[in-house]
C-alpha cells in the first residue's frame, strides 16, 4: 500500500539546481494542503540536492531519490545517458517506486505564486484532473499517437506542467500495452517522444477512470518575446493570480531568466492601455489621459526594456 494518495514529482539535475531550487522555495511557501515532493535526480546529484534544497523546516515531506533506482525498477540499464529522453522515461516509471497512487509532473522551470491544493489537482480521491487542450492543426506531430491507439475524433495535447499520472493508469499501460507487445516506456520514447501524449491517449483509449478535462493553472512564458510582451502591457505577478493562475513555467531553453519580474514601469504601462481600450471602444480619454498617450506613443521604457531583458 503507498504511503501516498498524491505526491508532487520533479525529474532534475545538477544543470537545473538554480531553477529548483527556486521551485522548492515556492512549495515551502505556497503548499498550502502539505503535499509531499518528491525530487529525482542522478546518483552523482544527490549530495548536492540535498545540501541546496533541503533546509529541514519543511512542513511536508521531502524526498530525494536516484534516477537510477527508477530506471532500475523500470528493468532499464541506470547507465543510461541524461537526456531529455532519460527525463521522459523517468517520469513514466517513477510509480515503480511504489510511493503514491498519483503524482502532479513539474519541471525544474516552474515555481508557484500562490498557494495551492489538493484540489487543484485532483478531481476527488481517486480521480486526478487530465490536462489537455485540443489543436486544430490538422499536420500537427501529436497525430501519431492518436493514431497508434486508431483514436476517432478531435486531436489533443496533454504536454501540460501540472499533468498528474495516475498508477492504476501506469499499470494497466503497463500489463495491456507494453507486456502484451513487448515493449518498454524507453520503445514508446522512441516511437515518439512525447511522455504525456502516451498517457493521456491511453486513457483516453482505455478509460480507466472518470475523464474530468482541465486546463493547467500555470502562465506560460516559452520564450523571451512572451516574457517581454507581458511586462511591456504592465502584467504583474498578482495580475497573474487575479487571472486564476497559482505559478508560472519560465521555459529554461529559450529564456534568460529564471522568475518573472513585475515591471517597474507597470502602472504607466495599464494606463496607457486603458487609454487604448477607451478609444476601441468608442470612449473620449480625458485630457490627462490624452497626454499620457502621446507621450508613450514611443514608450522610452519600451526601449530600456529591450536592453534589461
């Protein structure tokens, strides 16, 4: 029997430390409901995971275990290269471990803002939420495993931080799929590389629980021109909340920065898109407003932000 109904999951690495540990300071402050966390990273990783993030006035638990104890459970050879490949894998067969029923997936590039539940994350005890948006493209890659599975209808991905994996999910996957045409998560990888495509057109196939759809409460910024758009429109990280979002992803490939930072010039920035919305709408800006129009009309803080960012 699992010591846990839901534990929050994180496969890094020694790359990555800087980021989670700015992820683990968020869970100590905002895990509202005490979900334990659980971190995996190399065997050669753990000294220092534990001496950056463990600070032993955690109000919930907090355990570090080895890539190579879940590849090794997953009967995968523990020499295996670190890759995002390895990653993927990794994350499919952590519920080798036997610690929980499910586990919520976060990368090393997410933090939270706010505090969160067990609710944001579970439907009822044994029902996790399935994160999933539909894509319209009609030559998108996602179509492979949609048609693997021979999937009638709309297409949809499920590569979302916050997707919890539920073990009876895994396991069916594991003696109805893999056992039965003699593969393991590492064939599935590389058919195509996509861990939360997998599970989420499984169950979608099998319907091993109760499909409750949801999107994830994270603010997406995967690259810099998302990050830049956002603070140059004034957005502030308690604008975000008030959005209903309790974290962030900074997408660590293709940005330079590790946490998003309020603009110094935000509330400039929201009356000078007031002043646009009023005038969209038909409205007549006072004279104050007008002013604060013309004069941003080419924002110098637009330009400062360029050489900040």
């Amino acid at each position: 029997m699992p010591k846990y109904n839901l534990v929050l999951f994180c496969k890094s690495y020694r790359g990555d430390i800087r980021r989670i540990k700015i992820l683990k300071q968020s869970i100590d402050k905002f895990n509202a409901d005490k979900i334990p966390f659980v971190v995996s990273c190399p065997n050669q990783d753990m000294d220092l995971f534990e001496k950056t993030l463990r600070n032993n006035n955690e109000q919930y638990d907090f355990i570090i275990v080895s890539d190579e104890d879940v590849l090794t459970a997953n009967n995968i050879n523990p020499n295996a290269i670190q890759s995002w490949k390895s990653q993927q894998i990794i994350k499919l067969g952590f519920y080798k471990l036997g610690l929980c029923n499910h586990y919520t997936i976060y990368d090393s590039d997410c933090y939270f803002i706010d505090n969160f539940y067990i609710s944001d994350f579970m439907f009822d005890k044994n029902t996790p939420y399935l994160c999933m948006t539909e894509i319209l493209s009609p030559t998108t890659n996602h179509l492979f495993i949609k048609k693997y599975f021979k999937r009638p209808g709309r297409t949809y991905n499920f590569v979302h931080m916050s997707q919890t994996f539920s073990v009876d999910v895994l396991k069916d996957m594991e003696k109805n799929l893999l056992a039965k045409k003699k593969l393991t998560f590492q064939d599935l990888i590389k058919m195509y590389p996509y861990e939360f495509n997998w599970y989420g057109e499984y169950l979608l196939n099998r319907r091993i629980h109760e499909i409750v759809p949801a999107i994830p409460k994270l603010r997406r910024y995967d690259y810099q021109e998302d990050y830049v758009l956002d603070r140059h429109r004034g957005i502030r990280v308690r604008d975000l909340i008030t959005m209903g979002y309790n974290g962030i992803i900074m997408q660590s490939g293709w940005l330079n920065r590790s946490i998003y930072r309020d603009p110094w010039y935000g509330k400039l920035a929201r009356i000078k898109r007031n002043v646009f919305f009023r005038i969209h709408r038909g409205h007549k800006p006072g004279i104050i407003r007008k002013l604060v129009l013309v004069f941003y009309k080419i924002p110098i803080w637009t330009i400062k932000e360029i050489f900040r960012a």
